[in-house]
C-alpha cells in the first residue's frame, strides 16, 4: 500500500511560481510511474504529466508543456512538479498518483492517489 501526501500548494498571482512535492511511502517508489492530475471546480479531473520509474520518460499535457517540469528524487520518495508562468486557468486542486511500472495518462489506470493539494492564481 502507497500512501502519497502533497504539499506546496497556494495562492499566487499570475505570472508566478510554485512547487509541489509529493512524497510516498509503504512501497518501493522507484518501481512507481508518478502523475500529476488536477480538477478544477466542476470539471473533471485533468492529465498534467507523468515520468516513469526512472525518470527516464516524460509526458505533459499540452496546456502545461514548457511551462510546468516534473522531476523526481527516488532516494526522497519524493516526485516534484515545478510550475512556472501560472494561468488562472491553472486554478485547480492538484494530485499526485502512483502506478506500478505502467506508462499512462489516464487517471483511471493509477491505483494511488494523494489528497490534493490547492492551488489558486489570481489575475
């Protein structure tokens, strides 16, 4: 069992910066495919990026390609999403997720799921 717990998030104002971390424990995080998802209020929950086990592949949604970067320290357990020049169209609760091995942008195929973190930019 994985449990996943992010942290990072806030109100920041267009234009701006954050990092969220998320950090895992109860298995052996370096087998672990990490995403990123976020929902924003009465929407669904949307793909932001994933990486592989190794870090070794990466894959970003569009809407965040150039400005956000995910990396991970697998010694930490921990994955991180860096996110520059924020939209307010990037509002949104955002998770974490965790998936053995498998390479995937679809919410459904992650079996771990952190409890979100807010994140909130104003115009």
């Amino acid at each position: 069992q994985v449990q996943l717990v992010e942290s990072g998030g806030g109100l920041v104002q267009a234009g701006g910066s954050l990092r969220l971390s998320c950090a895992a424990s109860g298995g052996t995080f370096g087998g672990y495919t990490m995403g990123w998802f976020r929902q924003a209020p009465g929407k669904e929950r949307e793909f932001v990026v994933y990486m592989t086990w190794n870090g070794g592949v990466t894959y970003y949604a569009d809407a965040v390609k150039g400005r956000f970067t995910v990396s991970r320290d697998n010694a930490k357990n921990t994955v991180y999403l860096e996110m520059n020049s924020l939209e307010p169209e990037d509002t949104a609760v955002y998770y974490c997720a965790a998936q053995w091995m498998r390479s995937t942008s679809q919410a459904i195929d992650y079996k771990y799921w952190g409890q979100g973190t807010q994140v909130t930019v104003s115009s």
